[in-house]
C-alpha cells in the first residue's frame, strides 16, 4: 500500500529533554563523536489508493493540524515513501 | 449547581474532582468523552491523569473527543471551565489557552506538594481567594513545562492571564514559573497543580497546624459555586 511519511521535531529553540537523557548516555557509553540528539517523531500514513498532490495536501494538513503542535513542534518533512 | 466532570479514557482525577465538587456543595455529575452531551452542567472540569497513555502529546488526542466540540462551544459562550494537569493540557491543545506543556526540563516525574501565588483572583475559578494569596496544593506531573513564545508571555504577563504562579522552588522549568493560566474572559483557566488533592483535611498536603490537614484547594470549587449563584 502506498505510504505518507510526516516527520516532526521539537523545535530547534526549545530543549528536549529526552534528547538531551540520551545524549547524555551515549557521552557515558563513550561514544564522545555525538555531542547532541534531538528526539522526534516518524509517522507512516497508509493511503487507500495512488498517492496524488491532493492526499499529500491533506497529509501536510493532518500534519499541521493534529500530528504536531505547532507551539512546540514543526513538520520538518510529508512525503511519499518509496 | 451541577459541575460536570469528563471522564476521559486514561483519566485518573474524575473521582477526585467529583469528591472536591461535592465538599465544596455542589452537585457533580460525570461526563463521558464520547458523547456529545453536557446534559446540562453549569460548569465542566478536565480532571488529570493520563488520556490516552499521552500517546501523540499529552491531552491532543483526548482534544479532539466528542464531547470537546460541546465543550469548546460552551466555554467561548462563557461556561466555567476548569483544566487540571492533563486537562490543562487538553486546554492548550484545543487551543482554549495559548501556549503548550513539554517534558519536565529536568527529565524526571515529580511529586511534591507546591507553593504557588494566585496571581489573579477575578477568574471564575478563583473569587475566593485574595491576590496574591500563596497556597498550597499537590503537584504531580512529567509534562507540565509551560512554554510560549516571547510575544505570547508577554501578552499573558500584560494583560493578567498568569493565574497562578510556582513560588519557592520551579518545579519544571516552566517559563515565567508559570503554574496556570486563565483565559481573558476568565471562565477557562487551566493549571498543572491539583486542587482537588488538597479538599479534605486528613488528605491534603502538610500544613504546620496538622499533617496532611492542608484544604487550599476548596476554594476553586468554592468560587465557582458563588459566580453561577449570583
């Protein structure tokens, strides 16, 4: 089935806690390449049908409207999975 | 009087709010998320708890129930409405208060029992107290940091709407040590804190009178009575 994936992250401005949790273990697991993570959210919309501009709009809306809040997240990518 | 109060899956305070409700000498009935039904309250609380696991964010998908579409129209026609830590949340996310509640900065869930100021005492949820009144009231959250952009805290400190504010210790690095907000109207105000935790002598927080003796959060339920009285 064809799929929609929306990406969204925390604001870049704000701290991320849970992030900054696994930064901080991967600084104690050694891994001293990594000096920061930010944590978001991946979700993967199945489509009934071929994907079209029209269902990409109305996943970039679902995206703005309901996958994030826009006071502390953005939608950094909708786009069909291939 | 009749308060309602919304019954979520995931709530956890439904009954708590219902006891706070009745000390206070009004009559509580509980609503269910998936109707479309106020059957006709006089005011609504959103009590806390964990509203769908707090899947997505906390409260958004609770934000969206049936009984919200009621609940949004009966607050912009002016029905008290008052938002308790996952119900303040529900209230950001239906975007009835501005601004939204993220991770505790310091990681961790926290329990303690709070000191906060009411910073505003007009709203309906608050006649009863003096400004500036300091009280305290449990506090029980992972999510309760308050952010807002600059613009957004400058209009709630300019025009009033911080209800309430953490005094001695900012227990998740909310902005401004912003324990709660109202709405300009002041029917709506939602807060991280539990009034309704701190109700009953024997249950509430420690007061220097008596171990768990404190009851500061009876006025919220009190105040509210007195508004649709008179």
């Amino acid at each position: 089935m064809p799929t929609i994936v929306v990406e969204v992250m925390p604001k870049a401005e704000l701290l991320d806690p849970a992030g900054k949790a696994v930064a901080g273990a991967l600084a104690r697991l050694g891994h001293t390449s990594f000096t920061n993570v930010r944590i978001g959210k991946r979700f993967e919309l199945t489509v009934e049908g071929p994907v079209t501009d029209a269902t990409l709009a109305q996943a970039q809306t679902i995206a703005e409207e309901i996958l994030s809040n826009q006071v502390i997240e953005d939608v950094t990518a909708v786009f069909e999975a291939k | 009087m009749r308060i309602g109060v919304i019954t979520f899956p995931g709530s956890l305070d439904d009954r708590d709010a219902q006891r706070a409700i009745s000390l206070a000498g009004a009559e509580p009935v509980a609503l269910w998320h998936g109707e479309h039904d106020l059957h006709g309250v006089d005011a609504i609380v959103l009590p806390g708890g964990f509203s769908y696991g707090d899947y997505l964010r906390c409260g958004a998908i609770a934000s969206h129930s049936p009984i919200m579409a009621e609940v949004i129209d009966a607050a912009n026609k002016g029905m008290p409405v008052l938002g308790i830590c996952n119900g303040f949340q529900m209230l950001v996310e239906a975007h009835l208060l501005p601004g939204g509640l993220i991770r505790n900065d310091h990681g961790k869930f926290v329990r303690r029992d709070q000191v906060i100021r009411v910073e505003n005492n007009t709203t309906a949820w608050t006649t009863d107290f003096t400004a500036g009144e300091e009280i305290v009231i449990p506090l029980k959250n992972g999510e309760g940091g308050y952010i807002a952009s600059d613009e957004t805290l400058k209009q709630l400190e300019g025009d009033g709407l911080v209800a309430f504010r953490y005094m001695g210790v900012n227990p998740n690095g909310s902005l401004n040590d912003i324990a709660g907000l109202t709405n300009p109207r002041g029917n709506v105000v939602g807060l991280m804190p539990h009034p309704e935790h701190a109700v009953e002598a024997g249950f509430g927080p420690n007061t220097e009178v008596r171990m768990r003796s404190g009851v500061d959060g009876l006025k919220f339920f009190t105040s509210v009575l007195e508004g649709v009285l008179s």
